[in-house]
C-alpha cells in the first residue's frame, strides 16, 4: 500500500537524455536525479512524466536567430525568452527518457513545447502563461489535489511547473535532491524564493519516503 493518499500525484519532469551529462543541454550532475526518482515513484498511485518535445528549429533555439548564442536572451511575443542550444528535438536519441528511468509506473506523459513558436517549461501552460497543456484537467478529472514534483531543471521546468500547480489550485511539494538545477545568472536561488513564495514545499526525498 503506498504511502500517499490517492489524492497525491508524483510528476516527473523533463528527465531526458539532453538535460544529463553528455546531452545537449546538460545540466550538472543532472543524471543523479532518476535514482532518487526511482525510489519515489513506487509510493504513488498516480506518476506522470514530462518529456520536452520540440520540432526542429523550434523558436527557443539560438540556431535559428542570426547572431544569437546560447543562452542569451530574446524578446518573444509572449515576453522574454532565454534562447537553448538545439535540444530535445521531437523522437532524436536526445528527447528519450534517461534508460535507468523507471518509466512503467507511469500512466500519463505529458510532451510539451511542440509549437514551433512557444517555448513551454511548465507542465500545465506553455510560455505564454494562457495555452493549457491539458494537464491540469486531468488530474482534476482523477481527483488530485496536490503533486510532488521532481526531475529537470530546478530552476526552468520545474520551477514554472510548480508555480502553474499552485495557481490551478493544487498543494505542491518539491523534492529538492530529486532535482538539479541549470543555474543561469542566479536562477537557482531565484527559483527557491519564488516558489516559497508561491506556497511550495521544497523538501528532502528522506522526508517523503521514511
Ligand atoms: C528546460 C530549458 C529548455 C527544462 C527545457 O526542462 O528545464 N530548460 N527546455
Ligand atoms: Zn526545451
């Protein structure tokens, strides 16, 4: 029997071959992530993953913007945009899953960032902060009301998937050594102020799994 009510989902994000070591948008250490993911997901009822998923010469791409180098910013018509080094293009070895990630228990994946103009970290709304993912319907339709998340990156994905969470109303909980971070001109400690002030629950997987 797991440990969590029904009512509490565990969403994975973004734990793919491009954000690890070796990939083309790697974040440190990012690999030291599906471990401790792993060892969560038995205790959920309801696991849903996220996968970025862009077609090729998606608009976060600095390749397509003459001049523009990785990371740096742009302006988008839905505000400003960091631009990405190409990565996760839609079904290339970089897009998949890390291979150690227990993907079985997962009954819902959800690919965002497929709009070859909108970039699209959270897994609830794409950049524009308005076009739904469909996600949060689902997991009112199967009546969750809080979402522990961890995976990729810390302060990108994870963080505006946190924010949207509480903005449709639900509890969240981060688990802090279930994710790493891009660290980009202090993000890192940006994202942590920002999600305690949205009401977020950044936390140890200990605490959640003793
Ligand atoms: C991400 C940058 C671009 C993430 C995705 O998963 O945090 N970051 N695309
Ligand atoms: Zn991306």
């Amino acid at each position: 029997m797991p440990p969590y009510p029904e009512d509490t989902a565990f969403l994975i994000v973004d734990v793919q071959r491009d954000f690890c070591p070796g990939g083309a948008l790697a974040v440190a250490d990012g690999d030291a992530v599906v471990p401790v993911v792993n060892r969560l997901a038995p205790h959920f009822r309801t696991v849903v993953l996220t996968q970025d998923w862009h077609p090729p010469g998606h608009a976060s791409f600095a390749s397509g913007h003459p001049g523009a180098t990785p990371f740096s910013m742009t302006d988008m018509p839905y505000g400003p945009q960091v631009l990405w080094p190409d990565h996760c293009v839609q079904g290339t070895p970089g897009a998949a899953f890390h291979p150690d990630l227990d993907t079985a228990r997962a009954q819902m994946i959800v690919r965002k960032g497929f709009h070859p103009g909108i970039d699209s970290y959270s897994a609830f709304f794409e950049n524009d902060h308005t076009t739904p993912t469909g996600l949060a319907g689902y997991l009112s339709d199967r009546g969750v009301r809080h979402v522990v998340i961890a995976g990729l990156a810390f302060d990108f994905c994870v963080l505006w998937s946190a924010l949207d969470a509480r903005k449709v109303g639900l509890a969240v909980t981060v688990v802090e050594d279930g994710c790493r971070a891009i660290d980009l001109d202090g993000s890192l400690d940006a994202a942590m102020d920002r999600m305690r002030e949205a009401g977020v629950t950044v936390t140890g997987a200990d605490a959640l799994a003793a």
